[in-house]
C-alpha cells in the first residue's frame, strides 16, 4: 500500500508558501509621513498599494491624527477623492504634486525620526496597518 503522506506534505508546504498579499489582496509599501510646516497646518502621508486582487481604497486613519483625507494635486489646485478602485496587478503611488492623504490635526508630539501607524481601509480586502516613517517638512519628495 502506497503511503500518501510526502504527497499532502509537499501540498500544504506549497499552500503555506502562498505570498502574504494574495492572502489579504493588497499591500501597502513605502509609507511616510511629512509633518506640517507650520503648526495647526495639515500634514501629508505619501505611500504605494499594490493589489493582488480587484479592491477599493476607502479610507486611511490614524490614532496620530484627528482625521485624514484622500486628495489629488491638480493645475487648478486640489481635489478630494472619496474612493479609489485598483484591479489586481495595479500599483497606485501616492506622491508629491499627485494623489495623497492629508492629515488634519496632526499629534503634536509626532517628531521627526519617529514612526506612526496608518490604517487603510478597503472595500475586498481587510484593513492594512503599516508604519509610516515621519518626516520633517519638505520631506515628502523621497528624501529619507
């Protein structure tokens, strides 16, 4: 009689090996924070998600701020963005002078150096938490 347990080991060693962001059907990379300028100012979060599967971007929160928006930089100024839609495969970058979040009431005590949790929210994929790297203002264009 045939044994066929080499057989289920190798299955379930292939099931565990599945990558962590078909799991959940997006990932959330590269995400910072650049404190406001001018105290009391909006603060901005910049970040990259990658879907693995197709989902909407809702929200993004944090205990560090009072509440955050979804914007888009445009030649006549800015825009808020209510939901954004990814297929999977996409990548949508959240940069300087294009889309981004702004934080209102940023935390006082959030310094530059330090790190803060942003959690996104989606519609087909359960919430992500990261932490985000705090710049200092002007930052936002990469330089960390």
């Amino acid at each position: 009689m045939r044994r066929p347990v080499p057989l289920l080991i190798a299955c379930a060693a292939l099931i565990s090996c599945e990558a962590p962001d078909t799991k959940m059907g997006v990932e959330v990379e590269d995400a910072r924070i650049t404190l406001p300028a001018v105290r009391g100012r909006p603060g901005a979060a910049y970040f990259t998600i990658r879907a693995a599967r197709p989902v909407v971007l809702s929200g993004v929160s944090s205990p560090r701020a009072q509440r955050i928006e979804l914007h888009e930089s445009m030649a006549a100024g800015m825009a808020p963005l209510q939901e954004l839609s990814l297929q999977a495969g996409d990548r949508l970058e959240f940069a300087a002078a294009g889309k981004h979040a702004m934080l209102f009431g940023v935390d006082p005590r959030l310094k530059e150096g330090e790190q803060a949790p942003l959690t996104f929210t989606f519609q087909g994929a359960p919430p992500v938490t990261v932490q985000a790297d705090v710049l200092g203002p002007g930052g936002a264009h990469g330089e960390h």
